[in-house]
C-alpha cells in the first residue's frame, strides 16, 4: 500500500489517504494519522523561486501517495487560483525589522481559507477514487462547528460540489457580525446553517455526539445513502 494512514486509536487499521479524507474521523473515534512522515526529497534551494502551487505538490505528493500528479496538481490549481487576491497566495511581508506571513488574501478573508479551498477538491477526487473501485455508491454530509472562521471557508469550499452537502453549526450570538453574514448569505443549493443555543464548545459537542452515534449514521446511511464527514480539524486533508 505504500503510504497508508492508520487511527491514533488502532494502528491495525489501514486505510488509503483517499478513505482518511472521506471518513474524516476513524471508525473508532481516533484521528487518521500518516504511518509515517515522509521526507522532503528536494532541498531549500530547491524550493526558492518556486510558486505557492508548486511547493504545495512537492509537500501534498509525499502524504497523498494514491493520487495521480494530474489529479493533485488540478486539485492545487483549483483550490490557490483568483479565488486569492495576489498570485503570491501566501506572500512574505517585511515590517518593523520583521516578516510575516499574510494568511488572510483567499475568498474569506480567513486564514482558514488557506485549508478549506484545498479539502473540498481533496473530498471530490477521493470519492471520485472509491467509486471507480466500486467502493462507494453514497453522497456525504459534512458536518462543521465553527467559531466563525471556520464555517465561511468551509461553505464556500464546499458549494456546489456534487455529492456533497454541508451543515455548519455556529453559536448564536457568538460570533462577529461580518462572519455572521458571511454564513447567513451565503450561495450555493448544498449549504445548510444552523445557529446554536450556546457557545462554541457546545456546537462542537454536539457534532461529536452526531459523528459518535453509530445508529444515526446507519439510519443516513439505510435510509438516504449518505455519509457523514467533517471539515474541522480532525480530517487529515485539511491538516495537509
């Protein structure tokens, strides 16, 4: 299998970086994590003067080792294209004697955009993989608990991508105004948001508790043919 990812829970369980991105959570309620961490096989010399796009298939190609380089680099194309509003993506800005790393130029304004354009492309070549090998026949419904940040990205990564719908669970009252209205407005015929009696503890709780209940997600599953999944941080192509 080459590279394969394993639960923090059950280092028996084996399974391919498509099937982490899917699942999101293992089966068992631990986190999917690489069997091992690949090395760079390019030096920083190397990498100096290469774009965003580029350095991100040197790294990606190392963990995602059951992608074609067509599908990793479309991926790539797709996710840091004019969705950003610099070519650099991520550039290095010199202020005050010091640099730092502008993570706010994609389509949200967030940082979070930085993963949450890349997952969704990540989520449709996956499944695109399973159903070819006839493992798959379901559609998904991600499932996110957002701060704020969070669920704007991962809505607007996540719209109108076939097969999949998303549900983004906020606590009401809890977040700025101009996330709100990001939420609230936003486009696309998959999306869903819900506000939460609460904080964000709570809404993440309670999407725990969903991911954990092992007879609703049979009951999608019999009854709609859907999947659960998730955009947080607990799914490995969003670490990536």
């Amino acid at each position: 299998m080459g590279l394969y990812y394993k639960s923090t829970r059950n280092s028996n369980l084996k399974v391919t970086a498509s099937e982490a991105i899917l699942k999101g959570l293992a089966p068992d309620g631990g986190l999917f994590v690489p069997s091992e961490l690949p090395k760079l096989d390019v030096s920083m010399s190397h990498l100096k003067g290469k774009t965003y796009q580029e350095i991100a298939y040197l790294v990606m190609k190392q963990f995602l080792t059951d992608f074609t380089e067509e599908e990793l680099k479309s991926c790539i194309a797709n996710a840091y294209d004019s969705k950003f509003d610099t070519t650099e993506i991520a550039p290095l800005v010199k202020a005050d004697g010091a640099y730092f790393l502008e993570l706010f130029h994609g389509a949200t304004i967030a940082f979070k955009d930085m993963a949450l354009q890349c997952l969704p492309h990540f989520f449709s070549a996956s499944a695109a993989h399973l159903r070819e090998q006839g493992k798959l026949n379901n559609t998904f419904l991600i499932l996110v608990a957002t701060s704020g940040d969070t669920g704007k990205a991962a809505l607007e990564g996540f719209r109108d991508k076939d097969g999949i719908q998303i549900a983004v669970l906020y606590p009401d009252g809890g977040v700025s105004d101009i996330q709100y209205k990001q939420m609230a407005t936003q486009q696309g015929e998959n999306v869903m948001v819900w506000a939460v009696e609460g904080n964000f503890d709570d809404c993440q709780t309670g999407a725990k508790a969903v991911f954990s209940d092992e007879a609703f997600a049979s009951h999608l599953m019999d009854e709609h043919h859907i999947a659960l999944s998730s955009a947080n941080s607990i799914n490995w192509g969003r670490l990536l």
